[in-house]
C-alpha cells in the first residue's frame, strides 16, 4: 500500500538536506569567488560577471564598475568571469584577446603581470582561510569558556534521585578535594555508581547526592554516525549496551571499543522514556598527537559531565589564536589523512564525497546554528585546501603555470593549456565519483 506519510517525510528530510548543504556551500563558494573578485580589481584585473550558481540567471544587476553580480539557477558553485575569459575557468577568448590594444589588454587575467594573476589565482583559497578563522573566533568568543569555577549552571536530566541544586558549587567528590574543573576531571575518571559531592550551598558546606561524573550521557552526536542513524538524540542516557549495565561513559567507550561485532543493542533513557535501539558501529580513522591515524569503530556520541559550569567570556586575542590552530589542524590533519589514504594505511571510506557532505550539513544544521556554523568554518578550509591542489582548472594548477612562466620567461601554448585543463577537470571528477562511490558501498 502507497504510505504518503511516508514518501512526504522522507521527501521532507531530503529537502531539509539540500536547503542547508546548498546554504552552506553558497556561503563558502561567494566567499571564495569574492577573493578572486576584489583581489583582481585591487590588481587592475576587470570581472566581468561574479555569478554565484550556474545555468540560467535569475537575478543580476551590473555595479559601477561593471561587473554584473548575479544569481543563476543551480545553486552548485560559482564563478568570476574576467575580461576576455571564454568560461568560467579563465580560458583565453582568442578573438577578444586579438581586438584589445595594450592598454586593455593589463585588465585582463591573460594581460597582467604574472605577480597579478597569481595573487588573484591565491585569493579565493586565501579567503576560505579567512572564512574559516573568522567563524571559529566568532564561536569561541560566543560559547565562552568554562570558567574554573564548579558553580552548577546547569544540570543535565540523569536517571535516579539526587540531591544536588542549580547553584550548588561543588569543592568535594566523595571527600576528596578539587578546586578547579581540572581536578573534578581527575577526580570523576573512575567513580561508578552515586556519588556524594561537598557542596557549597547559600554559604554553608553540605553534602549532596549526584550522578557519577562522567555519566553515559549523550552531549553531542557526530553527523553520518551510527548514533544519528539509530535516531539518538543529545541528551539520552545510555544504560545498558546489549544487556550490560553501563555506569559512566569510560564503560560505554570501553564496550563499544572491545566489541567484536559491528552491530549493538543500546538501552537508552530519554526524560523517563526507556527503549532500545540496535545500531551498527562504524569503523573510523581517528587522527592522533603524533598525526598518524588509529582506526577504531565508533558510534558517534560525544560525552560530558552531568553539568555545565558558568562560562567566562573569551578575549578576542585568545579566540582568534584558537581559531587559527584549529584551521591550521583541520589543514594539516587533512593533507595526513590524504597521504594515509593513499598508501593504504587507512580505508578510501573516510573520504567525503558531494553526498556525504550535504547529508553532514543537514544533520549538523538539525542540531543547532552553532554546529551549523562550525560545518561551514570546517567546509570553508577543505575547500580552500582542495583548491590550492596544483591540478590543472584548479587555482592551485593557475599558480602552478604562473610559476613556470616565471622560470621558463613563457607561458604554455595554447594547446598545452587546453589539454592541461580537460586533464584536471577529468581528474576532479574523477575523484568527485570515487568519493561519492566509497560512501555508498562503505558500511
């Protein structure tokens, strides 16, 4: 029988899908279209059309300088068109190119100095880069951090009967004193079952009954997971993994990390609400301090403590200091993880195709406009990072010919740069269907 309830939500979440992959890609391509576009006016370089999507137009209207600005129908990607371009990938328009006297001839990509059209070619990159930072700084200095205070600002809803109060500052855990959330870190790492915490409560020091530091409790899952697919939500607490009871998230990690088989049954408490779920472990490559990748399977839930302390606001020297290294990191973690895949240390399936991309944006969009954000400072990098690759079409292939130019004191024939072209737009696609390939066939 035809279940319309069904078709429509399965049609609703495919939607929800592509509004926020095609928002967080619009973002990160008019971002990066818009460094080619300002750096090569700076540089004395004329766009002619700066379009975000391809195909027909649906919006545009020519600046003062111009240069049609201009929306089109297929909201994949984007382009500057400079003068005298035939496409959108800078190839040369030989008859225009003819027509032009010198003067006219340094305002286009073809005509101007090489330092031009390389900084031109490293400004879209360049401008994920900054994208990226000024996101992550954005987010650091929003969420704040945790100050060393052990003030209760909130608390988490946990399965039992506890004493404990919003409030409440905690300076003991079953008598033994901690003064900062470093040493209630240290001190909850092995602690089962209820606690008794020291409390300092309206001036006065009591004692309080709690949930074990580091509880089973879902603080955060990671898109395209197991978790996500099995439908568990932030916020669930996982008593039992196929009948065992679990006391704190270290017995969740412990199981799931010792577990010979990729598929588990999780007993899960939601506000009162007891099920289970089976779901199936997925076998991931975690980076680790040394850069080399661990592959390990994981379900996808990130934990925390069964409350959060007060947050203090972070200074924008320390948050833009933060959000540099994580960019740096995503980069460097990256192009590791790339060379792993490579020479077969870890598997193709950690590699993101188109499809995996957008179901990640949906997912992480579903969880709040802070991960949402975070998605598209992360996309930001990669997009950049992929772009400066020296592959032919690619920026980095332009910066590559600029470089030999410099050397050789020519540039490429036209032939030779037409074939290089169709060579790395073979080699993207290529890749392109690898990507979306593996993440069909890897479980």
């Amino acid at each position: 029988m035809f279940d319309f309830a069904t078709v429509f939500t399965s049609f609703g979440g495919f939607l929800w899908v592509m509004f926020f992959f095609i928002l967080a890609l619009s973002v990160v391509v008019a971002v990066h279209e818009y460094g080619h576009y300002i750096v090569g006016r700076w540089c004395g370089i004329h766009a002619e059309v700066f379009s975000v999507g391809f195909g027909s137009v649906l919006i545009s209207r020519v600046d003062r300088y111009g240069t049609r600005w201009q929306i089109a129908a297929l909201p994949f990607g984007g382009y500057v068109k400079f003068k005298a371009d035939s496409n959108a990938t800078s190839a040369q328009d030989g008859m225009v190119l003819n027509s032009l006297n010198q003067t006219e001839l340094r305002s286009t990509m073809h005509g101007a100095p090489i330092w031009a059209r390389a900084a031109t070619a490293a400004a879209g990159p360049a401008f994920n880069f900054i994208l990226s930072i000024v996101l992550f700084c954005t987010l650091f200095m929003w969420q704040g951090q945790f100050s060393d205070s052990l003030k209760i600002n909130k608390m988490f809803n946990i399965p039992g009967e506890f004493t404990l109060e919003l409030g409440d500052e905690i300076t003991a855990v079953n008598g033994l004193d901690v003064h900062n959330f470093g040493e209630f870190l240290l001190a909850g790492q092995d602690v089962k079952n209820f606690v008794t915490y020291t409390v300092k409560r309206k001036g006065k020091l009591v004692q309080a009954q709690g949930p074990v530091p580091f509880p089973a409790l879902v603080y955060q899952v990671q898109p395209r997971s197991a978790a996500i697919e099995a439908g568990i939500l932030s916020g669930d607490v996982i008593t039992h993994i196929d009948g065992q009871p679990i006391f704190g998230f270290a017995d969740l990690q412990s199981l799931v990390a010792a577990a010979d088989k990729d598929e588990m049954q999780f007993s899960i408490w939601r506000f009162g609400a007891k099920f289970d779920v089976v779901l199936r472990s997925k076998l991931v490559a975690i980076p680790g301090p040394n850069g080399s990748f661990e592959s390990r399977r994981l379900v996808g839930i990130t934990g925390g403590t069964f409350f959060e302390p007060g947050t203090e606001p972070q200074s924008f020297i320390v948050a833009i200091k933060a959000a540099i290294e994580r960019t740096w990191f995503i980069i460097k973690i990256s192009l590791t993880g790339l060379k792993q895949m490579v020479v077969g240390s870890i598997s193709a399936c950690n590699l993101s195709g188109p499809v995996a991309i957008a179901e990640t944006a949906g997912q992480m969009a579903s969880q709040g406009a802070l991960p949402f954000l975070a998605l598209i400072a992360g996309l930001s990098t990669a997009v950049g990072l992929m772009n400066l690759f020296p592959i032919p079409i690619l920026d980095g292939g332009h910066l590559v010919f600029c470089a030999y130019e410099a050397v050789t004191g020519r540039k490429p024939s036209d032939s030779v740069l037409q074939f290089l072209m169709t060579f790395g737009l073979i080699i993207v696609l290529s890749l392109t269907v690898f990507a979306v390939v593996m993440n069909q066939i890897c479980p």
